[in-house]
C-alpha cells in the first residue's frame, strides 16, 4: 500500500476502535442491569457507508459475525436514513442472534442537517443482552422448540425517527416483557452509546476531512486482509475434519466440519452436520460465521485490526436447514451461546493437526446459562441471567487457565455484591474446582463451582453442555472433568439435575454449579 501513510493508518485504526470503545463506556456506565452494567454482556462497532465492518472493541466474540448482519438487515430495512434515526432489531432471522440480543443501528453524517439527498458517511451499531425480552419463561432463554417461545421478535424497525422517539414501538417492547423499567433504562442506556459514538465520528470528520476519514478506513480494510492472507499463506495447505456433538438426549446433533486450507484462505464447510433440532440449540449461519472468524482470527497470531478485512479470506458454508444453518421459526436461543461454543472445539479440532503448537485442548465448551426468576415478596419481577467461567484448554505453550470465560463469551462475572443487591438469592459458595482440568504434560484449567441460595420461590433454567463427556484433551492429554448441575434441598438431600431444564423452586434451595475443566495438552511425563 504505497500510497497510504503507516503513521496515519496506526493513528486511524485506534481512532475508529477509539470510538467503539467510548461507546461501550457508555453503555456500560449508563446500563441499568448488571447484565450489561457489570458482566459487560455487550459489543459496539463502527461501520463504514456500505455496511462493513471498521472497528469493533474487544468484547463479545460471538458477535464478530452477527453485527455486520445487522447493520446488513437495517440497510435493507430502511431506504432513506436522517440524522438522528435509530433502528432496533433482535429477529435471528433479520440480523440477529438470538431475542436477548438486542441491535441498535444508526447512521453518521457529517452535517446535522445535510441535504435530503445526503447519505451517511458511517453506522454505528450497538449489541446489549437484555435480561428478559418476554417468552415462556423469566431470562427469556427457554427450553424452546419454535422461535414463537422464546420472547418477542422484532424486525428492523426505526425506534427513533429524525430524533423523535417512536413511542408506540418503544411501549409495544416494554408490554412484552417481565421487566419493563430495567428494559428501558438498557435501551436508554444503548441509545446514549450511540450518541457518543455520533460525536466523536462527527469530530474526526470535521477535524480532518469526511474524504480522509472514509479513505483511511477503506485502507484499514485493505491492510487488515492483507495480513491475515499473509498469515494464512503459511498455514499448510490440505483439507482437515473433525466432528463434535452437542449433549441433546435422544437427538441427533453432531456437527461436522472440514477446514480447507488452500493458498491465502481457509473455508469451512459444514456439510454432514446434523439438520436441525426440536430445541432451542439451533444456529443461524452468522453465529457459525461468527464462531469460524473467532478461531482463524486468534490463530492467526499477528496484531491484525479486527475489521471486516481480516474476515475476507474465510469463507463459511452450511447446509440450509442444518443446525448450524437454520430455518425459521427454529428455535435458537441456545444457539447463541451453547453451539457456537461446539463451533469453535470443532473448528479448533480441525486445525490441530495442521498447527499442533498453536491450537489448544477443548475449554470449558459451555457458557453455563443461567436464569433466575420470578416476583418478589413486594410484587415487583426480577430477571437474572449469567454466564458462569471454567477451564481453559492447555497448549503447547503451557497450562490453561483456570476459572475464566472462554472462547465466545468475554464477559465478567456478576460481582456477588451487585448481585445480592439487585436480586432475592445468596452467593454461599464461589471458588475454583480443584483437578477439573484435564492431565497431561500441561494442565488444562480448572473450572469454578458457584452455588446460589433462594430467598424467594423463583423458576430456573439451566442451558449448559460438557455435563456427559468433559472437554477433550490434545496430544496425549486427559480430558477435563464435565460439569454437574445440583440441586441441594434444605435437608440436605442432592439432587442431579439435568444439562438442560427448568424448575420451579422454592424459597431455602440451593443450586450448585459446577463447571468443566479444560483438556489437558501433551502426555505427562
């Protein structure tokens, strides 16, 4: 790239992730839930006029994929864009993901009052996890076997219009849901991101020029494509399988994938992978995209800007109507956050043999989605969601860690402070789990076991995997401990609970979760 300034392409490329970033500040200090105020259950990126991907913080993996969907579906959408407008949407099939993953889209102009023929020189796109979006039970991440179930769906629609909130839309949401006040104060929250972000675009452009600021993001693209093609040019060329299976009883579920490797470029093909299911573990292909870029882009080893250049040289495909390439009105809600996690062990089980020094054992391999519940005591609803961490795989590079969130989730736990605060339960345990992690010449990490009491009747769901088989070691090494999922009665009496299930409990029972290990890498000497 000769004709483009090195100094003026670092400085751009951590303006544009600048922007991202503040936005997710924002977000987060403006949240209302501690789904999104403290686990962090979020991402914001910044696109360019046609749509692509420019810059996204460094938060949620899964939606690596999924946000240029999104702002794909808004642009269909909508055909004529104003300062000031803002499209939401979470229908899986129009960009989404799953319902809990609410999108907000919004277009940049230069001029807050261009001309009626003036399009936006940028979107900007925000992604929150809202605690509850309505469905058959709180958390709205139910055992689901059509879309219908799982909460309410909403298409690409303009929330704001010019400014001017849309209060119709705004209230048709908040009637379908459990938790309408902390619904707001989120989508307050998102749209308050997006404000910031309008800005601080706005600044750059006016600063140095709209036709500099849209060349060097174009530019960014160029170069990010460059060095991933360049990284993968080194990859050894071939065709490599692996298959892996979700735990769905008396379903068929295995996915299938074979990594070609060839030139500068990696494709994944998942022919061979189970059609869809009758539960909530279906996928929509941006999540299997989203899972597939995750992998290449962390194995990929080089400080490449996360861009939609970096994406141009892997290329995806899934049989319509499998489980990684569903149909609608599938059910998905566990797509999101359990499949896609088998996406990446078997991207990764697949590359193994072509870069034995750099792919790890299996991690956890579950996100351990939890929901609480129910009506207090006072009558007003609460909704709790969770992610819980465990094991990171080992490598060739050394043990892995213990008690993290891996692979496509990034966020934190829910601190037990703000937890106990904002909900009627009790954290009465919370700590490692020694030697869950598999053997081997190094360790894979340990999970954690995290045990809540209620202090009120509430209904839980539990949407968790690697509860029969543990996550697989690499080269020698011993597979990590799977989970378990226990209910403990107040006499005391245990309980195995099953992968996936929901229950109605009563106040003074308490549920222990306990988390898988990660694969142990290498033979033990």
């Amino acid at each position: 790239m000769p004709d483009v300034d090195p100094i003026g392409l670092e400085l751009y490329r951590h303006r544009f992730a600048g922007v991202a970033d503040e936005m997710g500040v924002t977000l987060q200090r403006t949240g209302h839930s501690p789904n999104i105020k403290e686990r962090l259950d979020f991402s914001c990126a910044v696109f360019d006029q046609h749509g692509r991907l420019v810059a996204q913080a460094a938060h949620i993996p899964v939606h690596l994929g999924a946000m240029p969907a999104s702002v794909a579906a808004a642009l269909v959408a909508t055909d004529r864009w104003a300062p000031g407008d803002l499209v939401v949407l979470n229908d899986p099939y129009a960009g989404g993901t799953h319902l809990p993953d609410v999108t907000m889209v919004s277009p940049v102009f230069v001029d807050e009052a261009p001309s009626p023929d003036a399009a936006p020189a940028f979107f900007l796109a925000s992604r929150a996890h809202h605690a509850d979006v309505g469905g058959m039970t709180p958390g709205s991440l139910p055992l689901s076997t059509e879309l219908y179930q799982e909460g309410l769906i909403i298409p690409p629609i303009r929330l704001i219009e010019a400014g001017r909130m849309n209060d119709a839309v705004l209230q048709l949401i908040l009637r379908n849901v459990r938790t309408p006040d902390e619904r707001r104060g989120d989508l307050a929250a998102q749209q308050a991101a997006h404000a910031v972000g309008t800005r601080r675009l706005r600044h750059l452009m006016r600063q140095h020029g709209t036709e500099e600021v849209a060349a060097y993001a174009a530019h960014l693209l160029a170069y990010s494509e460059c060095l991933m093609r360049n990284r993968l040019a080194t990859w050894p060329a071939g065709v490599y399988r692996f298959e892996d299976a979700l735990e769905l009883p008396g379903v068929a579920a295995t996915l299938r994938v074979a990594a070609h490797v060839e030139g500068a470029g990696v494709r994944f093909d998942f022919d061979g992978t189970d059609p869809m299911v009758p539960s909530a573990f279906n996928a929509v292909l941006s999540i299997t995209q989203s899972a597939c870029y995750y992998a290449v882009y962390g194995l990929a080893g080089a400080d490449i800007p996360m861009n939609a250049g970096c994406f141009a040289p892997v290329s995806v495909t899934a049989p319509v109507g499998c489980l990684l390439n569903a149909r609608p009105p599938a059910a998905v809600a566990g797509g999101n956050v359990e499949t896609s996690q088998r996406v990446v062990d078997v991207v990764l089980g697949a590359l193994a043999p072509a870069l034995p020094d750099r792919v790890p054992a299996a991690s956890q391999g579950t996100m351990n989605n939890l929901t609480i519940g129910g009506v207090r005591a006072d009558g007003t609803p609460f909704a709790y969601y969770e992610t819980i961490a465990g094991g990171l795989g080992a490598s060739a590079e050394g043990d892995g860690l213990s008690g993290v969130q891996c692979h496509m989730t990034n966020t934190r736990n829910t601190p037990i402070e703000a937890l106990e605060r904002a909900y009627p339960f009790r954290i009465t345990c919370y700590a490692l789990r020694p030697g869950s992690g598999g053997g081997g010449q190094h360790r894979g990490g340990d999970g954690v076991v995290r045990e809540y009491l209620l202090l009120e009747p509430a209904t839980v769901t539990l949407l968790t995997e690697r509860r029969g088989r543990g996550p697989w070691g690499l080269a020698g090494g011993h597979d990590g401990a799977p989970g378990r999922n226990v209910l403990i009665h107040p006499d005391g009496h245990e309980e195995t609970l099953p992968a996936k299930v929901t229950r109605r409990l009563d106040a003074g029972v308490r549920l222990r979760i306990e988390t898988p290990g990660g694969g142990g890498w290498g033979e033990a000497p």
